[in-house]
C-alpha cells in the first residue's frame, strides 16, 4: 500500500508532513513511499534525501495512494483526481472548509483533521496541535527578543548594569508556556496570566510569576478555557492595564477552541507601553489577542511596534515538520493492522479526529453546519 507525501501548496506553508527521517517508520510498517517533487524543499529536505530514505519521487505520488499525508488540507482540484476510498491526514479546519468537506463527502474520502485528535494521554504522541504550539511559542518568544532593541537578560558589567526586560505573557496553553520558557532562559523576567486554575502553577513551574488578578477562574470542558462574559472581559482588561504598561514585550497566545480568539488588549492599554516596546499577537490570525494587530503584518500603535502571527509553526519549517512528521507516523501506526491502512473506527482516536468517510460528513457539528449550510 501507498502512502504518498503532498507538495503543500497554500502560500506561506514551508512545512512538509513527513521528513525523511522518519521515512524507514513507514517503510518498516510496509508502506510505500511516494513524495510529491520539491514537497520538503521549504523545509529543507531534499528529493535526493527521500529518495536515498527508501521513498519515491514523482509527480504521479498520488496516484494509487491509499493514503495521502500533508499539513495544510488538500485543495478541492487535487481532491477530485483522488479513487474513492484514499484517505487524507492533516490539518482540516472542517467547520470553516465546508465546500471542501462537501467535497471529500462527495468523492468518497475517508478524511482525518489533526486539530480532532482527541487530547487524552494516549493521543500525546499524535497531537499536532500542541507539537506545532510548542514551535509557535519558542517563535514568539525569539521574535519578541528580536525586535526589541534591548538586552533580555540582566548584565553587570564594569560599565554600569542593565536592568533585565520585563515580558508579559497571556494565556499560557502550550505555546504560551513555551514562550514563557523561552524568554525565562533568555533572561528576561517574566510574569503571565491565564484564565485556567491549573495555569498559575504551570506558569511557575517554567520560571514566571503567575499574575492573579482575583477573578474567577474560567474553566471549560476538557481542561480548555472557557469564553469570558464582556463585563468579566472588560475587568480583567482594567487589571491587566499596568502590567502590560510596565512590561517591555507582551506576548499574547490566549484562544478558545472553536471560536475567535478573545480581545486581551485594547489599542489604548497599548498605547500606554513605553517608547521602544514590542507586541507579539500569536492569536493574530484567528481574531487577535490585541486590537489593531494584522496576521503577518508589524504595525505601530502609540510607542510600540504589534507584530501579528501568521502560521508561526511554519516560520520554523524543519523542527515543525519533524514533530508533525512523527505526529502523523504515531497515527499511521495506530491506523495500520497486518501491513494495511485499515483504520478501526471504533478506536477513539480514530473515529474523533474523522471528517468523512463512506460518502458521509462523520464530524457531527460540520455535518449539522453543511446541512444548514443547504438549507
Ligand atoms: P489553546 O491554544 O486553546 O489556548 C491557549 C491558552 O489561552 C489556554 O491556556 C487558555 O486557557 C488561554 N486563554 C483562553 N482565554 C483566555 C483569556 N481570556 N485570558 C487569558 N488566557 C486565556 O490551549 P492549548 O495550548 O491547546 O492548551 C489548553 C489546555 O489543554 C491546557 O490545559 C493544556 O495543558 C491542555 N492540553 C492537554 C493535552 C493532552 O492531554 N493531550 C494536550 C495539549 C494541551
């Protein structure tokens, strides 16, 4: 049986969904390999280096393929050349592709989104949402180091001694406290806020002071956060007002799953920060953490320069794709018996993370979406 490795083709994606390395993982489970030409030269891997792991190179990759891998979706044009029955592993943000999902029903795909693997220990190994926030966070913190024109770290020297820089962090998930991490050895001295009760402590636990602002906690179903009310928004944007006033970088990474991310900042509570400040908004892209931030963009509000993340995961294209490699090998894994991609949909994992399968929208709240959508 074929496995065959997409060339990502949405503007911006440098990653690739299996490197070589982990090539042998899929051969050894008795796969084929087959690799669309150039599909790792964003991620720096080479034809040559798939071919000389024991894949194929070719521009037919797909063709036969009982299962195809990528990490951005398939496009609706390459969906329809697929043989009904191939599966597909990758992100799929399923209730905002609806004509996609329309379209692996109607082509008899078995699709799967990685952002539906269920986070239950078993599935750690497979979660890519948390291996591409791990590399989304590091990124934040770097960038924030980068354009802020001081030392992150304290230093004594016989010139005087430079005080460290003050970071703020919000929201502190995955990406949050790998941020926090990050800025913590570079030095900086870090305190972060979050809505969840077990946060304050997992801020600690890598270096920070935890804020507490005396609010409720705000937790949801599956250890998630939970939407805030506007006045309860608007209170703790009040208290958060003078950390972020005297913070020289504010990273933000805060999100709700399934909805836009909650407005943490106002344009006024950055307009307070100091000459030279910086803003990271890693929730740029799905609603924005800070008001006025643009995905991919740095614009200026008041003294600070807002940078706005854009598939931040892919700026780091070979340590991201190497965790979403081995990501998509641990699902492979789970979905293969006897040498065969034969998926046990009454395995958990399994039929979570499924879009479509048998010509029918499996995921129930993008099947009710694409029934009101034809309504
Ligand atoms: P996420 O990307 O959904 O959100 C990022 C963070 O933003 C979260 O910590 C959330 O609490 C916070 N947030 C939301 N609204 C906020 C607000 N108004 N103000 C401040 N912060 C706010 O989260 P994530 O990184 O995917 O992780 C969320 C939780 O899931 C964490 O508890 C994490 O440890 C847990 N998790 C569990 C597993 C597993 O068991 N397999 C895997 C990954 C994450």
């Amino acid at each position: 049986m074929k496995i065959a490795v997409a060339k990502e083709v949405r503007e911006g994606e440098s990653r690739v969904a299996m490197v070589p390395e982990l090539v042998g993982k899929l051969t050894g489970l008795g796969y084929e390999v087959a690799v669309e030409p150039g599909a790792g030269t964003a991620a720096l891997c080479s034809d040559e280096e798939y071919v000389d792991a024991g894949s194929t190179v070719s521009e037919d990759a797909m063709v036969d393929a009982a299962l195809v891998v990528s990490v951005q979706p398939l496009e609706s044009r390459t969906v329809r050349r697929l043989s009904a029955g191939t599966a597909t592993l990758s992100f799929l943000p399923a209730g905002q592709s609806l004509d996609l999902v329309a379209d692996l029903r109607a082509c008899g795909i078995t699709s799967f989104a990685l952002e539906l693997v269920p986070r239950i220990s078993r599935a750690q190994t497979m979660d890519a949402l948390s291996s591409q926030a791990l590399v989304a966070g590091y990124r934040c913190a770097i960038v924030a180091a980068g354009l802020l024109r001081r030392f992150f770290p304290l230093n004594m020297t016989s010139a005087g001694t430079v005080r460290p820089a003050q970071v703020v962090v919000l929201g502190a998930g995955v990406a949050g406290l790998q941020a926090i991490a990050t800025c913590n050895r570079l030095g900086a001295v870090v305190k972060a806020y979050d809505v969840r009760e077990a946060s304050a402590e997992e801020i600690r636990s890598v270096g920070a002071q935890a804020i507490d602002l005396e609010l409720e906690t705000l937790e949801g179903a599956g250890g998630y956060a939970r939407e805030m009310t506007e006045d309860r928004a608007q209170r703790q944007r009040e208290l958060l007002t003078p950390y972020i006033a005297n913070s020289d970088a504010l990273i933000t990474t805060a999100a709700v799953p399934g909805r836009t991310a909650p407005l943490l900042v106002t344009a006024e509570m950055v307009e307070q920060m100091k000459p030279g400040s910086v803003v990271v908004d890693l929730a740029a892209e799905s609603g924005g953490n800070v008001e006025g931030s643009e995905p991919g963009q740095v614009v200026r509000i008041g003294n600070a320069q807002v940078w706005g993340g854009a598939n931040v995961a892919s700026q780091m294209p070979g340590p991201a794709s190497q965790l979403y490699a081995q990501n998509i090998v641990n699902l492979v894994t789970l979905m293969t018996h006897e040498g065969a991609f034969a998926p046990d949909f009454d395995d958990q994992i399994v039929s979570g993370s499924c879009v479509t399968r048998d010509r029918q929208v499996w995921h129930e709240p993008t099947r009710l979406l694409l029934e009101g959508d034809q309504s």
